[in-house]
C-alpha cells in the first residue's frame, strides 16, 4: 500500500474517532462511570459509619408539630434516624412545609452526614395528607381504575411525585397494589385500584411509573395483600386463610408485576396469612419477608413495615420484641408514626441486638446500603449537600435527571392547558360511573327540569356555573330531610340528590317510595362519592352515579357527568356488587 494511502487511512480513522468519541465513546464511558460511583459509593459511606448510626437509618419516625422541635430533633441528633413521616398535622401552607423539610434535611446531614427518605401517604381520594394548596388533590385510585387508561395513572404519578419532590417530601407512600377482593373490607375498599388484579397491577404499575420519572420513589404496599381481610389491621391483627396458589393468581400478581418494572420500595402489612406462616404476621414473618419477597419474587429493593404502633402489632408483641423480629424476618426500615419513648426503646432493643450477636451485623450492612444506595439515586446527597468522595462526578449526571423531570410537569401541564381542562378535571370526569347498570345520560329536555338536592357547596357551585337555577337548587338537612318530598314532586322533575354513606338507609327508603308511586316520569339520579361496596338502592327510572373519590374535583366531576347529556358507562367492580 502506498503512503499516501496509510495516511489517507489514518485521516479518515481520525475523522471517524472525532465524530464517534463526543457521539459514543465519551457518553458510554460517562455511563460505566456513573453506574460504578453509584455503585461503590454506598459502600464507602456504610463502611465510614458507626454501628449507632447504622442502627438509626433502621427507624423512620414521625414528629409532633409543624416546625422543626425537641422531639424529632432528638430523634435525628441522637438516634440519626434514616426517615421522617409527615402527616396531615405536620403540613401547613406550601412554603411551610419547604421550611421544615430543609429545615429536617440540614440538621440530619449536619449530625449524621446522611439526607433523610421524608414521605408521607399521598394516594389520593380519601387518603391524602398534603393540603390542596401545595399539591394537586387526585381522584384515589379506585377512580383512577374505573377510568382504565394507565397513560392517566401515569401522568397522576409524575404531577404527585414532582410536586411532592418541590415540598422537601421525596418518599411517597403509593401506590396501593392491594386487590380489593372482599367488598366488607373496612380499611381499603376504594383506596385499591379495582378488584381485577390485571387491572391493579397496569394501573398502579403506571402510577409508579410516572412517581419515578419525577425523580421520586413510590412505595408499593401493602406486601403480601391487604384486600381480602374484613378486620382493620389499625385495630386488630387480620387472618387470611388463602392457599399460596390462590394468592399468587390474585394478591401476589401486582407486586410481582411492580418488582419486575422495577419498583424499589415495598411496604409489610400487618396481616397474618396462615399458608405462609402460621405464627407471625407478615410483617414479622421470616417466610414471607425474605422467602417469599426476597427469594421467591426476586426484589432486590428496600423493604419498609407498615407503622409498628398499629394494634395488629403493638398488642400482641412488645416494642423491643417486634423491632427484632421485624429486622430478623428481612425489614430493612422499621416504621413509627411518633418520636419519643417507642422509638427510643425499639432503637435500644436493635443496638444491643447487633452488640450481643442476637442479630446480624452483616445483615444490617446490607439494611443500611439499601437504603443509603436508593437516597444517592435520588439525588438526596447532592441536593442536600452532604459531600462524600466520589459524588463531585455526579453532578451532571443528577443535574440531567432533575431537568428532565422538571421538562415531563411542565409538558404536562401544557398538555392539559391547550386542551382546557386538567389533567385532575378530566381524571375526575373520566372515573365518573354508574353502579350496577349503565345510565343513557340525561337528555337536553330532562336536563331543563332539573332539581338538585346537594350536600356539599362544591356541588352546588358546579351545577350553577352549569346552568342550574339557584331556586331549583336546595340544601338536603337532616339523612330524612327528602321523606315527604315524593307527594309534591312534579311527574316531570328531574331530581339529583347528592348522597354520602350516612344517607344511604334514607336513601333506600326514599327510592322504594318514589319506585312505587311511578312507574313513568323523570329520573331520580344520586351522585355518590363514598364506598361503592355499600347497599345501595338504584332507582327504577334512573342511576346511582359515582365518582370513587371524596375530592373537591371528583365532587364537581359528578355534576358535570349529570349534566353533561353523555352516557355513563356501568362501574367496574366485579365482585359481588351492592344489593337492593
């Protein structure tokens, strides 16, 4: 070959390796980089801690107050406690909440050099512990099940996770992938996404999707199934007597899905399953934490308990008995719902566990990287400044996921403006159903004549922005207040009657009255925003509407969906549905 072939040879190789090294090569070796410091960073971190700080990321606590007091600070300064849980007590106005999350953050790396997991249950519908003017208030999942578009659940996971993320509150405790296969269950009923359990897991596996693309982190719960238990697991401890095949056609389906696209958090439930384990709930329970979660389904994540102070543990175990057996059985954190004495005694009972051998050091290790491995994938070191070796590489790196989860809300929130109407309006509206038989929907004519008797002002403030005269509107009184009312009504009136729970005995009875005088005439519709499980009469010439979900757009959604003249599709729910 001639030379000046070679070096023409060697010009184009140049050429090739510049356009490839910024295209390829650099972004490649960038990729290796980032996976081998998120890699072997926690390890450092954990091996730099002392076996007390170690034992304090087991314990996520709550706090009494709004501000930063005595109790948790305690808590972080002197048990370096891994995680803080907020309730609705702790949540004031936006820029309240801001100020205690930084405030929280800044003291746990200031005394421990760790960020804390901050989380609260925001689930939505009946379940939520952000006020409406800090964080969007979404239909619960119930609703979101009815509208069968995971795309939505989705877009509600990333608008939950990115707003609770711009609060300071970076653990969401949701989805629920509980099945609610028993329609006595006083606990879950419309917090589960449906009773299909296909339907649950592509729902709440969308919904931890879209947490996740926030830069969030969802904790699917409650592991292995809550739905089919008719005792309150706050109040006493439940028993499901299910064989092992029977729950992994149905309760185990959702989770084995979430874990297979990834989830990172799982919670316990406080529920004894005698096919799994004869003595200990599953929150203590050896077999179903680490033989059936770890080694069966494969998760390789953090396990969390449901909080210890509820019944179903609390009166049956002692708080240093119940921390041991929880960590024994494969938890990695150990939830409370208060500061003080019972974490005190828990934290207490752990350390000297680790100190006599009675519990697995290297057990722990593992504990602690979990969980300090998931808060550096977060971002929480970075954002919080707690500096370790190794982390100034991944500053790009977390710069990029934070701006592409701040790009996902935003286009979002275009998305739903151009076509005017939210994304949480049109949620609302779309989970709207009507239980046990379809409704044609209301025709123009029927829609003149109608008389609406409502409970709530978000109600009646819909029905007039929609055209319903304020004298046909009227306040319901007392759960009797419509017992005279079908002597007078005009064969021609359209009533809406907004109902809750409480009416439902008044409810029936009115339905069987108005049922028996007229055979003919206008309808009678309820707009219904409680649990659907309940007996509920359905008019003869009529509908039961639901909208799954307490909240004040879910409310208004009911007016719209009477009013609108569309059909209303007949609710998904399965199982054994309300009787007459």
């Amino acid at each position: 070959m001639k030379f000046k072939h070679v070096l023409l040879l060697l010009l184009a190789l140049v050429v090739l390796f510049s356009f490839l090294f910024p295209l390829v090569i650099y972004p490649y070796y960038q990729r290796k980089r980032r996976a081998e410091l998120l890699r072997t960073i926690p390890d450092r971190i954990v091996a730099g801690m002392t076996l007390e700080q170690k034992v304090g990321q087991l314990l996520h606590v709550g706090m009494n107050g709004k501000t930063l007091n005595m109790g948790i600070r305690r808590e972080i300064e002197e048990r370096r406690v891994g995680g803080v849980i907020l309730f609705a007590k702790n949540l004031g106005s936006k820029r309240e909440i801001q100020a205690l999350t930084r405030d929280l953050q800044r003291l746990s790396v200031q005394s421990n050099g760790i960020p804390i997991f901050i989380s609260t249950d925001q689930e939505g519908g009946r379940v939520h512990r952000v006020p409406a003017d800090a964080a969007e208030q979404f239909p619960g999942a119930m609703a979101l099940g009815q509208t069968g578009r995971p795309e939505l659940a989705r877009e509600v996971g990333l608008v939950t996770g990115h707003e609770l993320n711009r609060l300071g509150i970076n653990l969401v405790l949701a989805p629920v992938l509980d099945v609610n296969n028993n329609p006595e269950n006083p606990v879950i009923h419309t917090r589960s996404f449906g009773c299909d359990a296909g339907l649950v897991a592509t729902m709440g596996a969308a919904l931890a999707r879209g947490i996740r693309e926030a830069n969030s982190t969802p904790v699917i719960k409650h592991f292995p199934g809550h739905g089919d238990t008719r005792i309150d697991s706050h109040l006493a401890l439940p028993r499901i007597a299910k064989s092992v095949h029977e729950m992994e056609r149905l309760e185990l389906a959702p989770f084995r899905r979430a874990i297979r696209e990834g989830a990172e958090v799982v919670m316990s439930a406080h529920i004894l399953y005698k096919s799994l384990d004869t003595e200990y709930p599953a929150t203590l329970s050896r077999a179903i934490l680490t033989g059936l979660l770890r080694e069966r389904l494969a998760f390789r994540g953090l396990v969390m308990t449901d909080a210890m102070e509820m019944h179903a543990i609390s009166r049956r175990y002692s708080h240093e008995r119940a921390a041991k057996l929880a960590f024994q059985a494969g938890a990695d954190v150990i939830l409370l719902t208060a500061p003080g004495n019972t974490a005190r005694r828990m934290y207490r009972a752990l350390l000297e566990g680790f100190r006599s051998g009675e519990l697995s050091r290297e057990r722990l290790d593992a504990a602690v990287r979990r969980q300090i491995a998931l808060k550096l994938r977060r971002g929480l070191f970075q954002t919080h400044g707690a500096v370790h070796s190794g982390q100034e590489e991944l500053k790009e790196h977390f710069r990029e996921i934070f701006a592409r989860a701040e790009q996902r809300y935003i286009a979002i929130l275009k998305k739903y403006s151009a076509r005017g109407v939210s994304l949480n309006a049109l949620v609302s509206r779309e989970s709207v159903s009507a239980l046990r038989r379809p409704f044609a929907g209301l025709s123009r004519e029927r829609r003149k004549s109608v008389r609406l008797f409502y409970r709530s002002n978000e109600l009646r403030n819909a029905a007039v922005r929609l055209g319903v005269p304020p004298n046909r509107i009227h306040r319901i009184g007392g759960p009797g207040a419509l017992r005279s009312r079908p002597r007078r009504r005009p064969a021609d009136e359209t009533w809406l009657v907004e109902i809750r729970e409480r009416d439902r005995h008044a409810w029936n009875r009115l339905v069987r009255r108005i049922d028996a005088r007229a055979k003919k005439g206008a309808p009678t519709i309820a707009l219904y925003a409680g649990n659907p499980f309940l007996s509920l009469r359905v008019p003869r010439r009529g509908a039961i509407l639901a909208s799954f979900s307490p909240t004040t757009e879910s409310v208004r959604a009911l007016a719209y969906r009477a009013l609108d003249g569309r059909p209303v599709r007949r609710a998904v729910l399965i199982l054994r549905e309300m009787k007459d």
